[in-house]
C-alpha cells in the first residue's frame, strides 16, 4: 500500500542535514533492535555528502553496529573506479571509511572498465548482484530497502532518471543511462519500479532552484515530466526540505520541523 507523502520543512539546509543524520541513526538502530539488518540505499549529490559528513562526525553513529548494515547505491556515474564523480568515491572519502562496515555487505554499482565496458552488461551485473540478494519474503527481483534516500534536481529527476528519457518505460531493475542531459552522459540506475521496493522513501532537498520540482512532484505531475513523482515508500515517503526548496509547496501539505 502506498503512503501519501509527509513534508517536514527545515530552517536551512544545515538545519536539515543535521536531522536527516539524526533520523538516519534512529531509524537504523531500531530496525537493528528488532533484530533485522538494515538495508540502506544511498545517492550522491551535495546535500546527500553533507548529510554524510554529518553522520561521521555525528557521535551518535557509535549506537548502530555499521558492520550489520547492507549498503546498495540508487544510481552511479558510469566512469572509472578513481573517478571523482562517482557516487561510490564521495561516500568513501565523506563516511564509509570511518565506519566499521562489513565489506560484503557494501554493494556498490561497477565502474567502467571494472569489470566491463558496457553500461549495459554493468546494469545487468548489479541487478544480478541485487537478484541474489533477495530473500523469498522480499517477493520480487531485489530485497525490500527498509530507507532510500534521494536527492531531486531542478529538472526533477531522481537517481540517474531524467524527464521524458527511455529509462522511465523501463521495468527491469537497473538500467544503463545514455545522452543524460547533465555530465557525465553514462551512468547507471535502479528504475522507477526497483525504487517503489523501499519501505521508506526519503527525498532530502535544499535550496531554491529545487522549489518548482518540490512544488510539481506533490501536485500530481506525471512521473514521464517529473520523475520525483514516480517514487513512493510501501510504508513511507518523506520529503525532508529547507524552507528555499518548500517555497512553492501547496499550502496545507508542508509543516515545520525547525522554529
């Protein structure tokens, strides 16, 4: 069953990143109370590495046994391994190095040339990789994420889709990106349905030139025009926003988290 959507609208964007980092540590450490191991999918994008900043600085990260967390990635630039544009790499540098993370438990997306040369056979790979990674409970072609987060462009895509390309018609798990209208052209990406597969959805958006998306994604926009509208949590969707990126909310649909 899908959720209708809850917006929280932050002072500012540092503001909002501190509470993300907060509701990240409590969501995990609950879900490990439990007695399950969380699955967390991350993205890339500034917002995305400040909030990672914040949870390796964050002394609350020590609460959660980081070596019982399976990490997946939404989507990547499909270039080489070092390349400062992947995702991966500015995870690392930002947070994955200073946790005590299980190695086979972190999944991210392949690089070009490592092991192919063919986005294609990459996207393949890691919807394989995915694939295996599903129990018979999850009921589909990739486990059930328990928090997904995404950034939204201005554009409004999500991951590596973008408003009216080929990969929105596609429902396989991941697919290769060509032509993106934003560099670098090739890259990877979970597809509208693998992201639908979240228990949680968690869109963390600052800043003005984010606002009319904001504002069309909760209207109803078609997911072909705006791609953010195509994703939704089975438990779950959050839009966590600072007030420049919730300046065109529809009244009544926003409330503040921050004074």
């Amino acid at each position: 069953m899908n959720a209708s959507p809850s917006v929280l609208v932050h002072r500012d964007s540092a503001v909002l990143t501190e509470a993300v980092c907060a509701r990240l540590i409590t969501t995990l450490i609950d879900i490990q109370a439990a007695g399950r191991v969380p699955s967390w999918v991350l993205t890339g994008g500034t917002i995305a590495d400040r909030v990672h900043r914040s949870l390796a600085e964050s002394a609350g990260r020590r609460a959660v046994d980081w070596s019982r967390v399976e990490l997946w990635w939404g989507d990547e630039r499909f270039v080489e391994r070092t390349s400062d544009e992947r995702n991966e790499l500015q995870a690392r540098r930002a947070l994955l190095d200073v946790l005590a993370l299980d190695p086979e438990r972190v999944h991210p997306m392949p690089a070009a040339n490592d092991p192919t040369d063919d986005p294609d056979v990459a996207a393949r790979l890691y919807a394989e990789r995915l694939a295996a990674a599903a129990s018979p409970e999850d009921h589909g072609a990739s486990p059930v994420f328990d928090v997904l987060m995404l950034g939204v462009g201005p554009d409004g895509h999500v991951a590596s889709l973008f408003p009216e390309r080929p990969a929105l018609h596609d429902d396989a798990t991941v697919v290769a990106v060509r032509g993106a209208p934003k560099p670098p052209p090739t890259r990877i990406s979970l597809t509208l349905p693998a992201l639908r597969r979240a228990r949680e959805v968690w869109f963390v958006v600052s800043g003005a030139d984010k606002a009319q998306a904001v504002r069309m994604a909760l209207s109803g926009a078609g997911e072909m025009q705006i791609p953010a509208a195509g994703v939704h949590g089975r438990a779950r969707t959050l839009w966590l926003l600072d007030r420049d990126a919730a300046a065109e909310v529809p009244a009544g649909l926003s409330r503040p988290a921050s004074p």
